[in-house]
C-alpha cells in the first residue's frame, strides 16, 4: 500500500498497517465464545494439556543446556535428544521424590484422619460453651445458627470429598492422563516452536506482527509463573516443615506440604493453612496456638516480601486485589484446579491486555490518520 508525500509529489511513500480495535467482528467474539465453551466442556483433557505445558516450562532450561551438548566434529546433541533426555531424567526424579515422600505424608494423613473426629468434637464443644456463656456478647441463637452451619459445612466437605475421591480412583482416563502428561512435555518442548512458527504462517500477513507480541508475551508470563511458582511452593513446603517440626507441631511434613501448596492459591490457600495450624494445636494451649499461627504468618510474610519476589520478579506482579478476585473466580468456575490456574490466565490476560492496547495505538510521535 502507498501514498504519496504530498499534492503534485510523485514520490511514493509506505503507510505502515496498524492493528486497531475495530478489527474484531461481532463474528469474532461469537467464534472466541464457543472455543471458551468447548474448552470448558474437554476441561479434564484440557487440564492434562496445561500439565504437560507447566512441565515443559519447568524442564525447558535443562533442555536448552542438553541440546548444546557437543558430540564431536562440530555435531551438538539436538533439540529433539535432550528433551526426551531431560523429560526422562525429570519424570525419574519426580517418581524418587514421590517413592521417599508419599508414604511419609500417607502415614501422617492416616493419623490425621484418625484425629478429625477429636477435632470435630473440640470445635462443636468449644461453640457450645460460647453459646451457653453467650460468647462475645452474642445471643445463644446466633451461636446456634453458627454450629449448624459448621455441621451443613462438614457434611459437604466429606461429600464432595468422597466424590472427588472416587471419580479420581474409578476414572482410567484420569489415570491415563498422569501418564500422557510427560509424554505431552515432551512433544512441546520438541516441536513447540516448529508449532507455534506454523501457526503464525498460517494467519495472514497483516495478523502475524500481532501473533507473535501476543505469544510472546503468554511466553514470558507463563514462564516467569511456572519456574518461579515451582520454586517457591518448593522452597516454602521446606521450610514451614522444617519450622512446624522445631515448634513441635503435629503432622509437620503434612502441614508442610499443604503450606507449599497454598502459594500457588494465595489468600485461600493461607486461610487453609491456618485452619488446620488452629485444629491440630488446638488443645496445646492459646500461648502454643498463638506461636503456632504467628510463626506461620512471619513465614508467609518472609515469603511475600523475600522468596516470592527474589524467585519470580517482578514481571507478573498483580495488584492484591486482583489476586483475591482471581482466585475466588477461579475457584468457583473449577474448584480447587480453577484456584490453582487463576493466577497464570489472569497473568496471560493482562499481558494479553497490554499487548492489544499497546497494539490499538499509533507508534509514538505518529498521529492517526
């Protein structure tokens, strides 16, 4: 496309093609709906999917240091050798990891599960004492309301517990797909550019600057959550069971672990956290049970101001707030997965978002036509 530089000029001159809002159809909006919606319908396949990628993402510099190996005469290992290497020793590693820590955990679990009825019993009695000495100056009734909702909360806890518990045993294609997922890493950090490149190719010529910001910046947000997310539930697990064990606490590597886990489901991962810090030492005394709390508290503060920030930047720092809404978002559209992948797609979104409002502008010092 060209114009010229001015009336009686001859002189051709390019007109750069801008990417602007107003190229997205109503037609467009229906297609990306019904994609939304078919993803929502193969979500478990889905869900394999988005493992396969976080472990991708995970193993990607390990790959990108195997494929440099020399061979000799010049040769080096190649892409495709040091992913299945490196998806190999990976797989090998989580399968030790969870041989030595699965059993440690499971016999915690087991005396855990023992104990919930004792612990059931404290917390029902404790709110029948609040109620008969009216309790922060609170009538007996409301006391009363509160213990049946406590009682309506733990019949559906252990509902949907059991549920979830034998859709996971009796479903093989949910087993299966813990098998396909190292298989699935292996096949994107192979062929993932080959992939992404072709996609690209495929869209037409006026579409493809806009393509690659957009990858391009899934790519950095997905990478920046994923290894350094990875890091810090691992960082965090050890060191609040290192600190639950010198403060004598029940289940240490089991609360631990949990703790680990709650950083990738901020806000209701903490409040999980404790929850169960408060059950388990409940009957050790409010001076023991105050330590407890605070000393995990320190630890999540520890790690909001130091580990999270030193392991993952600051390139996909989201307002508190946001954070909030995301979970809850999340955790309502697909339980505890859709909480723990809130962060990551808000994430994608918002770079997604900055990327297209960036893109809608002329470049700076150039004035719309």
């Amino acid at each position: 496309m060209s114009d010229t530089s001015g009336p009686g000029s001859s002189v051709p001159r390019t007109v750069r093609a801008e990417w602007r809002w107003d190229a997205l159809s109503l037609g467009s909006l229906v297609g990306l709906a019904a994609l939304f919606y078919l993803l929502y319908l193969i979500r478990d396949v889905l869900l394999v999917l988005i493992m396969s990628v976080f472990l991708a993402y995970v193993l990607e510099p390990l790959v990108h240091r195997f494929e440099r190996l020399p061979l000799g005469r010049g040769h080096r290992l190649g892409r495709k050798p040091a992913a299945g290497i490196v998806v190999l020793l990976g797989t090998s590693a989580i399968g030790l990891g969870l041989y030595w820590l699965v059993p440690v955990l499971w016999s915690e679990l087991s005396r855990l599960g023992a104990e919930l009825p004792r612990y059931y019993k404290l917390l029902e009695d404790w709110m029948l004492g609040m109620a008969s000495s009216r309790g922060m100056g609170l009538p007996p009734e409301f006391w009363t309301s509160v213990q049946d909702q406590y009682h309506g909360l733990v019949q559906n806890i252990g509902a949907g517990f059991s549920s979830w518990a034998l859709r996971a045993v009796s479903s093989i294609a949910s087993l299966l797909g813990f098998v396909v997922v190292p298989v699935g890493a292996f096949y994107i950090l192979a062929d993932g550019a080959t992939l992404t490149r072709g996609f690209v190719d495929g869209l037409p010529h006026s579409w493809r600057a806009t393509a690659d910001q957009l990858l391009a910046s899934s790519d950095r947000s997905l990478e920046t959550y994923v290894r350094g997310q990875a890091l810090v539930v691992l960082v965090v697990a050890v060191l609040a069971s290192v600190l639950f064990t010198l403060l004598g606490v029940h289940y240490s590597f089991a609360l631990g672990a949990l703790a680990g886990l709650a950083e990738a489901v901020p806000f209701l991962g903490s409040i999980s956290v404790i929850t169960a810090l408060v059950l388990v030492s409940w009957d050790r005394g409010p001076s023991e049970l105050a330590l407890v709390v605070g000393a995990y508290v320190a630890l999540n503060q520890v790690n909001n101001y130091v580990i999270t920030p030193r392991l993952m930047g600051a390139r996909l720092e989201l307002h508190p707030f946001v954070v909030i809404l995301a979970v809850l978002a999340g955790s309502s559209l697909g339980g505890f997965v859709g909480a723990v992948l809130a962060l990551p797609a808000t994430a994608i979104l918002v770079g997604l978002g900055g990327t297209l409002w960036g893109a809608g502008k002329p470049a700076p010092g150039k004035a719309r036509a």
